[in-house]
C-alpha cells in the first residue's frame, strides 16, 4: 500500500429517506474523526446538488449532542436530492473536490448513488486526481446487488409489518376487505414484510402480491373471494409496482424522475382501483377499503429497528475504515454469517459497479408457488432485521349459553 | 337509593376502532369483578349485531394475562359494528336482555353508541325492567359533547402528530409541497393535532385545514404558493371533510354507512385533488405529494399515549363505580381540573342524551383567524393528551467557505 492519502472529506446523502439514513452519515463522520488522514469533513447540502453549488456544511462543527440526536432522526439531515449528473456536472464535481482538496468521498444512497460514486470515480482516475470514493448503501426498496440486504429496510419493513398487524386487528373489528399499497416498485421485499407479524392461521395480510409476478386481477378476484368466503374479512398487502403479465404497471402516474424512474407512490388511485374490481366482481354491497401508506413508510419516527439503526450505523463506520485501509474505492455490502437467533452480519467492500444501475428482486424462493403470499424462508430472512414486533392480546372467547330462540 | 340492582352485565363495543377501546373494555370487566352485584359479564361480539344474536363472550372465563394483553391492543377486541338498531329490533335487544337477566349494559363508543344506549334505556323504562345503561366515550374524532375530550383522540393525535414530525424531516431532504389528508368528517380536532410537534418557526405543517372552515381552493393555493416561496418547500395538513362556503365537500363518496355518515376514508382521492390544482396553478414541475394516512390513525400499535391508555382505562372502571353507586344511567365524561404539566382530570356522569346524535366542533378559539392553522391555546389543549412526542435533531450546519466562481 502506497503512503496513507491525505485530505479532506466529503459525504452526501441522496434519494429517498430512511428511518436510519442519519445513523451512516454519524458512522461516518464520528469515524473520520478517528484517522489523522482525514481533515475536513464536509457534508454536501442536498448531495450532488450541494457538490455543484459547493454548498458544504463542516461537521467538525457539530457538537456531538447534535449528532447523536441526527443520528435518530428520521430523513436526510444533510438534504437529498433525486438528481443523475450530466457528464458536465460531473467534471464540475471533480473541479469542486480538486478546488477543496477532497480525498474522500462517501455517497450515502441507492443503486443510483451508487452509479453516481462509480462515474465520479471513473472522471478523477482519467485525470489521475488520487481520490477514494465509496458508496455506503441506503434503501427501504432492499434492493441493492452484492450485500444481504440494506439499512433501512429493516426499520420501513418493522412500519409495514406493524401497521399490518394493526390493520389485522382493526379488520377484525369491522370485517370486510381491505386492500394495503405498500412502496417497492420493482422489487417486493417491503410488500413481503407486511407478512412479518403474522403468528395464527388467520392472522392478515391473508394475500400478498409483490412486483415480481404478473398480477392477474382475475386471479385477485377470486383470491379475494375465496379468503373471503372462508374468513369472513380479507386482507391484501399489494406493491404499488404491481404489473400485468405484459409487464405494464397495472396504474401508473405520469411523472418520472431524472433517473427515469416512474413516480407511483402519494396517491391513493391503485387502492381505489384494486377496490373497485373488488366490489364490482363480488358485490356493491361488500364493505372494501384501502389505504395507500405512502411516506409514512420512510420516515415515521419512534419505531425503529434496533438492528437496522445499528447496521446503517456501522456501515458508515466501515466505510471509513475501508477508506483508510483499503487502497480501492468500492461499496460496502453486509453478509450473513449468522441466522434465526444468532443473526449476525459481517462488513464486506464490493467494486462501486457492481452494485450501480441494476437492482435485486426477491429471491424466487421467497414468493409461494400461487404468487399471492411469501415463504417461511422470507420470514427467516426478514425478520431479524424489522426486529421484535407487537404480540396482539386475543380473548379465549368462551360463549354463554343462548336462552332465545333465533 | 333502593337496594342494590343485582343481575349480569353486558358490555360492547361500537363504531371506528381506537388504540385504547380495550382499556375501557378491560377496565370495565376488572372493576365489575370488585362488585357483587354484578353476575355474569357478558361481551357482546360485535356490538349490537351480537346482542341481537345472542353471541356473548363470557369475560369471567378470561385469565388476567389475557385481558392485559388484550387491553394493549389496537381495535375492538369483542368485535365491532356500525348500526343504529331499528325500532324492532331495540325490542329484541330487549327481549334478550331480559331472558339473561342483564341489569348493567355498558356500550363504548361515540355519539351513535351514546344513542342507541339512550333508546335501550327507554325501551326498558316503558316496560318498567329494572336496568342501568351506560355510555363510555371513545372515538379518535374528540367530537363528543360535554366531555372535555374522548378516550382514543389522544393516541390518534400522537399518531399524527408523528406523522407530521417525520413528514417534515422527509420535506426537508427532498423539498416540494406535501398534502397530508387525515381523517375527521365534521371535527378537526385530529388534523389541528398535526401541529402538535412543531418546536421551530419553519416546522411542517405549515398550513392546516380543518372542516369547521369553509375551505376556498383559491385561498388554498395562495397559501400554499407564500409558503413556498418562503420556505421553498410546504407541508399541509388537511381533513378529510373539509368543504366549500356553500358547505358541499370538497370531495366525497358516494358510500353511506348506517347512521347516513358519507365514507370519506380509505381514498387518496382528495390527497390527489389537492394535488392538481396546486400543480395546475403553481407550476407542474412543482414536486407535489400527497399521502391519507388512513386506518393507521386508529390501529397502529406501539405508539399509545400512555395518558389516552390510562384515561380509557379509567372511564371503564368509573362507569362501573358509577352503575353501582348512582340510581341512574347516563355516559361517563371527563372534566379537566388541571393543566400544562399539572394536567389531571376527574370523571363524571352526564345524562345519555347529553352525548346522544349531536357533535362537537373545534372551538373557534382553537383555529387561527386566517383559517390555515391552529392556535396555541389548541395546542395546550391537546399536547397534554398525545403525551410527549420525539424531539428531531438538527445540525448546526456552519458552512464551508467556497473556493470557486459559481
């Protein structure tokens, strides 16, 4: 290894917000402050935006009251940004880290954040500028190449997983169908957590469809019916990405962002319209409701996932270390080294495009034969990172004897 | 007062699911346990629906464990209805009542409960059987009379409340303008409650819609436009009743239940509504979101109001103190006797139809004068019912000086 690099840091936060987002960013600048290599470390208002604006915040200047309690805010401290440089604003990048003297650069983010790091890196190697880039993974999606599975995950799956199990307790006060949209456009591992909470036979989600499969309102219909028939209520947990077996979305809006990516979440129309077909197959008169949660997913506060925060915590950490130690750019990645009780994670580096522009599904295995629920391997896969969930009371139930004729 | 009534008890529970209902449930099984005069406690499954059918869940024969179990748990335990009984089958409710000897009938729920408690009542007066009737409050809507406030609201209010704390910090790394629909046809006590973590001069909700202002969709735009260009970014938190001058909503459904209440809940449609016209008048490369929190108000676990807990508990427990020590039927409301940090409370009786079919409104104290927000007299009405909520971090954010022309 060559003499350790030295100069300063920048770290960026981009697309969606997590529950634990700000756990990786406090990784990562409680550790920088560790290694003498490091001098600033400056942290980009808005991501890239904040790189081209040179909008940077010193987090030498925190106090460490003020990060301990970002750490467990919800949401981008630093600001986000949904934004792919133009090869322009790449080269405006490269001259922003050589005016700052930027060594290091930490991009907190998806696939596309991860494509971000890889094409920066890509312009400073051309122009022989020695800088290390890394891309610390964030994603409720879980859709990230390469590692187990991604913080913030754990944490938007314990919302889901919760607001089912609430939801299952509410249908059984007034029964009838309801129909939950759950975030994940392309990949169904948030959708399959609805299922996490589940502990007796009858317990809802009762149907769950993930973006993977086809989605057959036909098939739905008399999926509805049937779990309907037999229970008397019916709840469905369904991805807002859900398409038919052409692979057009079932309902999808207009807009797209830059990254080309079709906005489907903040409207209730899939819901709506997944009711509709309900009650037009099965009756008018059937009571059916749906709820669309929406952002709630990504940044409700106080019920996070322990093992997530601590994850997303070390992740940031590593990145550091890996910086510091490593003489390669690349992005961490988590695998499983340990299952059920004894889950236990170790960090890994992965080269920057292996994990950039393409996603993960769910694994075949973890969607059942019908398509219209998840396996026990999801649930032994998922449930340690959403964490101890809500053990519902239920009454025995004993009845009195009747007096009356009917 | 005359010998002591002796005889069995049913209680049921009735309309839209609270967090707490089964802390008045199990307050009212564990108290009627202390009284001799009480026999058997019997548990209407599904309200009166179970009353008529004679479906009874005998609460003796529940373990304590169960019971505290269940009292923890969001929705109706015994199962719960939307029905206003007709005038046969109040006779039938009456019949049954007496072929089981039920002296004590105890019926949580709102004003429609409060009402149908009230008809029962006089059904058994006209035929001159001897039976104590209560109501105990319980609706996340806080739209009861006479009552300082309802068992239910509280936790329901923290649950928005959160909502909105999480909500801004995602406003905050991704700005655009954010339309948060939540639930209360007539009252806006649940959506002025979305103001309730706001600590600084910038935080989200920045403008708040409530039903008991007629609402002008130019107004709204206005508002939501100076916002914008104040902040750059606008959060707003807006009920899913609300309607024009000529008191037509904004929005509805066709869907009635039986009590003539239009379905407004389980849509996205209004959230969508919203949407377009700022889009339409602001701009449509405006980022504009909406989410309708939905069921999750009433349902989602772990996040109780530990003072909503206790004081459901309580109205349970009291309105048995009540049947056994007063010579009259009546609902059980709460008086506030202390506030701020000495908030406290007492119990007592108001006649059933005190509380029966009419509704109370945000006061007009409690909505700023503009029409967009709520005051802080509301807030220091409804902080202490929510109970603390999350305090969100923040950095410092010192800038970085720059080294280059922009």
């Amino acid at each position: 290894m060559a003499d350790a690099l030295k100069g300063n840091m920048v770290v960026g936060q981009s697309g969606g917000p997590t529950c634990v987002i700000n756990q990786s960013l406090v990784g990562l600048v409680t550790e920088a402050m560790k290694h003498s290599e490091i001098g600033g470390i400056y942290g980009a208002a808005f991501g890239v935006k904040g790189i081209l604006a040179e909008d940077f915040i010193d987090l030498r200047k925190e106090s460490r009251e003020a990060l301990e309690a970002v750490a467990r805010t919800p949401c981008a401290a630093l600001g986000s940004v949904r934004k792919k440089p133009t090869p322009d604003e790449c080269a405006r990048i490269f001259d922003v880290f050589r005016a700052h003297d930027v060594r290091y650069y930490f991009y907190i983010g998806g696939n596309d954040s991860a494509e971000t790091a890889f094409i920066v890196n890509d312009i400073a190697r051309q122009a022989n500028y020695d800088i290390k880039v890394f891309h610390v993974p964030k994603t409720i999606d879980n859709d990230l190449l390469v590692t187990d599975h991604c913080p913030g995950y754990g944490t938007a799956a314990r919302f889901v997983a919760l607001a089912l199990l609430g939801d299952d307790r509410d249908n059984r006060s007034l029964p009838g169908v309801k129909i939950d949209v759950v975030m994940g456009r392309h990949a169904g591992f948030l959708t399959a957590a609805a299922a996490l909470g589940r502990t007796k036979d009858d317990d809802g989600p009762h149907l769950v469809y993930v973006p993977e499969r086809p989605f057959s309102e036909a098939q739905f219909v008399r999926d509805v019916d049937e779990v309907n028939k037999r229970l008397g209520r019916c709840i469905v947990a369904v991805s807002e990405g859900i398409s038919d077996a052409s692979g057009k979305p079932i309902l999808e809006t207009k807009e797209k962002d830059s990254h080309g990516n079709v906005q489907l979440s903040g409207t209730g129309a899939l819901g709506d319209y997944l009711s509709d077909i309900v009650k037009k197959n099965l009756g008018e008169k059937l009571r059916v409701r749906s709820d669309t949660f929406g952002y709630l997913q990504r940044s409700f506060p106080t019920i996070v996932s322990e093992v997530d925060a601590a994850e997303a915590r070390r992740v940031g950490e590593e990145a550091v270390r890996f910086a510091v130690g490593a003489d390669r750019s690349g992005s961490v990645a988590m695998r499983r080294v340990g299952h059920g009780r004894n889950y236990r994670v170790e960090t890994f580096l992965t080269p920057l495009d292996s994990v950039a522009k393409k996603t993960k599904s769910l694994d075949a295995a973890f969607i059942a034969p019908a398509g219209n629920d998840v396996t026990r391997a999801f649930v032994e896969y998922a449930a340690p990172l959403a964490g101890p969930l809500f053990e519902p009371g239920r009454l025995a139930g004993a009845r009195v004897p009747k007096r009356l004729a009917t």
